[in-house]
C-alpha cells in the first residue's frame, strides 16, 4: 500500500469514527434526554467533520451527521407514489361513536381485543422509508396516494436517524409518525420574526409544515423541527403486534412514545381513563395534542377489519373540542413595537381557559377589529385550540346589552407620541412613523442593538435602557458610545454602584470588536434579520458601498426580495440613520467585513475565474460550494454575462441559464469536475 492509500485510509477511518460519536451523542441527547458530552465538545466535533469531509468529498455518505445541518437547496419538491396509501384517521368528538366503533370491533373478531392508546400529535403526518438500516427517502402524505419527497428537509431533524442501530431491523420498511415544532422553539422564531417586523406565524402545526416544505434545508435546520414515530410497515417485521414493533423501533434508534404517553388497553374503561388522563396532561407538555388515537393491537385482526376507501377499520382518532371560554372586553389598548408596528390588545375580563387564566388577546390590526364588530363591554368568545396565544373568536350577540359602547374607531394618532399613524398599501398594521421621537420604539431599537445576536452587551438589559433612557443619558443607539465619558452621571442613577458602572462600560468597549454582520443585524432596518444582515455583509463588505447601493444591485443578493431591498434603500436615504452609522463609525465600531475572518485562502487555482453556481449538489450545499470557490481564489457573481468563465451546473439547473450560458460560449462545469479543478 503506498502513502497516498494509507493517509486517504486514515482519513476514511476518522470520518466513519466521528460520525458514529456524533450519531450516538444525537440519540443521547434528542431521543433519550441524556447528553453525554458539552454542547462546546459536540459542535467542536461536527466542525471537525464537516471540515473533512470538505476536504475529502469522496468519503462524504449520504447516512453522515453532517446532512443534519443543512445546505441542500430544492426548488421543486418531487412528488412520489406511496407503496403503501396513507390513509386518513377516522375522527370523532363522541364517547357514544368511541363505544359503536369498539362495538363494530368486536361484532367483527373472535377473541380478546386489545387496544394500544397513544397520543394524536397536532403536526405534519410524515413517511420514512429505510433500507439496509439507511433513510433513503421521506414522503409527506399529500392526498394519500402520492405525497412530495422531503427527505433532504427531514435529515435535519435529530430526533429522526439517518442510519439505524443494532442489526434485527427488516431489510427494507417505513415507518410513519409526525414532525411537530415545539413550542418552545415556535415561540422563539415567532420573537424573531417580531423583531423584523415579519407577520407572526399563527400555531406550530401550520409552521411546522411550512418548514417542512422550505427550499433551504440549512434553515430547516435551525428551526429544531421534532418526530414521534408511531406505526410500521413493510415485509418480515420482527413481532406480530403494533405494541411490540414500536418498542423495537426504539431500540433500532426512533423516537416513539413511551411511559405514560401510550398503554395497552383491554377494555373502553380503560381507553376512558388514559382520555381523560390526557385531556388535562396535554397542556403539561412542550408540544401540541388533540386528541388520543386508538389501535387495535395484534396485526392478524387488523388485516381482518381491512379498510375502507379512505381509512383504517381497526384505528379511531378522539379528538378533543377546542377549549373555549365566554367573558367581557373591558377596554382596547394599543401597543407600539420596536418597529413602530401597532398591536391592538384586548383586555378582558380574566377567565380559566385550558388551564391558564387568560387576561389579554392580541386583536392584531384594525380589519380583524372590523371584521369581529368588537366592542368595549361586549362578551367574547375565547378559544385556545391549537393556537399557543389565546384567540378571540366571535362576539356573543345574545349579551351585546345597552352597556356596550359605539363602534370600535380604530386609534388614528399614536398612543405614545401622538403622531398621525400610516398604513402602506398591502400592509395588515398601522405603523408611527416618529422612529426618532416615540418612546417605545426608540427603548425597543436599543434593546434589539445590544441583545445578544447584536452586540451582546449583556451589562445593559430592558431596566437599564429605561433608566438611561428616562435620565436623557442614551436617546439612539449611538449615545451607548458615548457613555465613557458619562461616568459620574450614570453613578448617580438609582442603584447603580461603581462595580455595575464599571461592568457597562466595560461591556460596550467590548462590543466594538463584533463583526460587522452583526452590527448590521444590530441597526434594526426593518426586514433585516441575522441571515438577511449576514448576506449583506459578505456581499458589500463596507456599510458605505451597502448605503450607496442602488436597488436593482441589491435585488442581486441572495434571497434579497423587493420588501427587503425597498427598506434598506428607505433606511439609508433617512439623514439621521446616516448620521446614526457615522457616529457609530467614529466610535470605532466595525462597519466592514474583516476578509481574513471569512475566507482564508486554500490556494489560487481559481484567481482572477468568475463563476455562476446554479442548481442542487450531492457533496456540497449551494453555500459551502460558494465558499470553496472563494478559498479557491475564485469570485462568486449572480448574473450571468460575457464576463462570466464557469457556469458551475448541480441537479435542476434553470433552463434559462443554461440558455444563455449556451449563448454567450461560457463553459458549463460539473460538480465533479470542479472538484477536479481544485483538487
């Protein structure tokens, strides 16, 4: 064996070594809860994994942990036949239909019935196919007989294996269950969205199939998307009961419910108990229930029952109502966001609703205020079904009483400066266009600024700006520059002593060392969130060249739209963000990107070579294929024109580009052969 196969062996070695520690860490941590390494170890690892295998494309596998982050870019999800229908559930809200369906189950079958009782998860009905112990492909349910092929999206989901463990798993199997988003996680892209002024995502089940189905699985990825898997088949299945398949599927590496969130049933009595068990539980948990699902167990009376045309004869779903409460709108206010946006916010009578007290529901805008005739003292119906945040859902005529004041107006000055209110044409919210004169936009701009995707000045929090705010020491983001030479001032604050003093000035000094994207982020233009702010900044480079940029060259970024682009134009044609950036600028803060932080040069086999990057990849996501140009000592350009060397083709290239590649002579490159190139 000469030394070129001995180092490619090794390096084959340590891939195929760190994937199976960081596959084991996964299920630890995602499907038992038992972490067994630091978070600081397991991203030092991936690291080192990706990097590898960057460098040695050739040993990449499909089944590696490095697909969980993401990358893969589908413009068109492929729809594919089931080999097997998935079918829908059969559905009632009745303990009366509950007792005819058991009835009809046992008129059917001779002998004992046993029933397995599980959760009915509230997300996106999923299908995994495996084989050889691989994930090979995961289909969405579609309408049943073909569903869209998401599989490069699901291998982000941790909870789910890419490859399985032990060895007495079938040959080739699917398994189905549901992708759900927590709600821990839905509350967090909820926040994010609020803070650019993005419209709020209305409940996990509706975000979760939404993410499901995004083009960019390295945004799938970072929404932290869960699986229960709940039912088998295929051919040579190891036990002859749903029960006992499902516990070997948990020894093969799925997440399936367990302890109290399944149970072997042997009689309605029982299934009563473990629906009413639940029906209080449910809001116990970090995810949404909304209902119990029964099966029969032993698969030989399954088959005996059979189907009808759309559902299983030997399955019903008991789905709980809706949990609605009755009570009186005491007032309207209106809050205004760091944006300016207007929330209006109903203040209500407190009432018990699914186990929390509810005092306030957001009213959203001024059309849903038209749409209810709401109106202060009339009694409202409140429902918390799969809604996280409780919603109003109709006005109960039958109280409307003499009480019940005139037609809602809609405010039109704002409530904090009393400026005219404007609405955009095809925007839901008013909107007060004083940012640099209202009060809680101007406390909502600094909080965003020095939060910790921002400028992590974590020595500032929301009481702290109140104070400086209130004591006239910060009134914009660029006054925090100036505290250094405020000392004496800010010791005369209310509980602010020398140490407290110390830790703030300390902590902005500090924060003149983040990257420019993140002080980017940090300026709060409205739209710009932390992948938009990132874009920009390997784009531009310098904040001048961003500010000075027309808009048909800002529509050349990547996943620049034309609402993004419009408020980047109106933030920098405003003379005081321009002279916000200039102090910011003087106070030494860094406004351009640091080259050597982003690409350090591999090697120049690419210097002075443009190219165009069209398509999906097998080795490499749209990104890092991007960046390995770059290292390359290449330049990455979006439009293709006479100047343009390589038009760099993956899997569905637009057949437009490739046109006009034809057209102009550029020459168009594989994937493989680009490999070769930098080899």
């Amino acid at each position: 064996m000469d030394l070129f196969s001995e180092k490619h062996n090794d390096i084959e070695y340590k891939i195929d070594a760190l994937s199976k520690q960081i596959e084991q860490h996964n299920y630890n941590y995602y499907v038992l809860s038992q972490p067994t390494m630091s978070d600081f170890e397991f991203d030092k690892m991936l690291e080192e994994l990706i990097l590898l295998e960057k460098e040695n494309p050739e040993f990449l596998k499909p089944d590696s942990p490095s697909q969980r982050v993401g990358g893969q870019v589908t413009k068109e999800f492929q729809t594919v036949k089931h080999k097997y229908p998935m079918l829908s559930l059969g559905n009632t809200y009745s303990r009366e239909e509950l007792n005819d369906f058991d009835e009809r189950v046992h008129k059917a079958l001779i002998g004992e019935v046993e029933y397995v009782c599980e959760l009915k998860y509230d997300g996106v009905a999923i299908g995994l196919k495996y084989i050889d112990g691989i994930l090979v492909q995961a289909l969405t349910r579609g309408d049943g007989a073909k569903g869209d092929d998401v599989t490069a999206n699901v291998k982000t989901i941790r909870t789910i294996p890419i490859k399985l463990k032990g060895t007495n798993f079938p040959k080739e199997f699917e398994i189905r269950g549901e992708i759900f988003l927590p709600r821990k996680s839905f509350n967090k892209i909820n926040k994010d969205r609020e803070e650019i002024d993005e419209p709020l995502l209305a409940n996990p089940r509706n975000a979760a199939s939404g993410t499901l189905k995004m083009q960019d699985s390295s945004v799938v990825a970072k929404r932290n998307l869960d699986c229960f898997l709940y039912f088998i088949l295929g051919e040579g299945l190891p036990f002859k009961s749903h029960y006992e398949n499902l516990e070997a599927a948990k020894s093969w590496g799925f997440k399936v419910p367990e302890g109290d969130k399944i149970k072997i049933c042997s009689s309605l009595n029982e299934v009563s108990d473990f629906i009413n068990l639940w029906n209080k539980k449910r809001y116990e948990l970090d995810f949404d229930v909304d209902g119990i699902v029964l099966k029969v167990n032993r698969y030989d009376q399954q088959n005996s029952l059979g189907f009808t045309a759309k559902t299983a004869r030997w399955a019903i779903a008991y789905k709980y109502k809706a949990e609605q409460a009755c009570t009186r709108l005491l007032s309207i206010s209106y809050q205004v966001g760091r944006t300016g946006a207007i929330t209006p916010v109903a203040n209500l009578e407190p009432v018990l609703l699914a186990g929390t007290t509810v005092k306030r529901s957001s009213l959203h805008n001024a059309d849903i205020i038209e749409k209810l005739d709401i109106r202060v003292n009339d009694y409202v119906f409140v429902e918390k079904g799969g809604e996280i945040i409780p919603k109003i859902i109709s006005v109960n005529l039958d109280k409307r009483g003499s009480d019940v004041g005139d037609k809602t107006k809609y405010i039109h000055l704002c409530p904090e400066c009393e400026t005219v209110l404007a609405r955009e044409e095809k925007e839901a919210n008013h909107f007060c266009p004083n940012e640099a004169g209202c009060a809680p936009q101007i406390k909502g701009k600094i909080e965003h600024f020095v939060g910790r995707k921002a400028m992590n000045i974590d020595s500032i929090g929301a009481e702290t700006i109140e104070q400086l705010f209130n004591t006239d020491l910060i009134k914009n983001i660029a006054d925090i520059y100036e505290l250094k030479n405020k000392k004496e001032e800010l010791l005369q604050i209310d509980r602010m002593a020398e140490k407290s003093v110390n830790n703030i000035l300390q902590g902005i000094e500090i924060s003149k060392q983040v990257p420019f994207e993140r002080v980017l982020f940090g300026l709060g233009i409205r739209h710009v969130g932390e992948t938009v702010a990132k874009k920009l900044a390997r784009y531009f480079k310098k904040i001048h060249l961003l500010a000075s940029a027309k808009r048909e060259e800002l529509l050349l970024v990547d996943e620049i739209g034309d609402k993004i682009a419009d408020s980047i134009l109106n933030y920098f044609s405003n003379n005081e963000s321009i002279e916000l950036v200039e102090r910011l600028n003087l106070a030494g803060l860094l406004l351009e990107v640091n080259e050597t932080e982003i690409n350090v040069l591999t090697s120049n086999k690419l210097e002075s070579k443009s190219f165009v990057v069209s398509g999906v990849f097998a080795h490499f996501s749209r990104e890092s294929i991007k960046e390995s140009i770059e290292i390359n000592g290449g330049k990455i350009v979006s439009a293709i024109s006479s100047k343009t060397d390589y038009i760099l083709a993956g899997d569905k290239m637009g057949p437009e580009k490739l046109k006009k590649a034809e057209k102009l002579g550029i020459k168009i490159i594989s994937e493989e052969e680009y490999i070769e190139m930098v080899k």
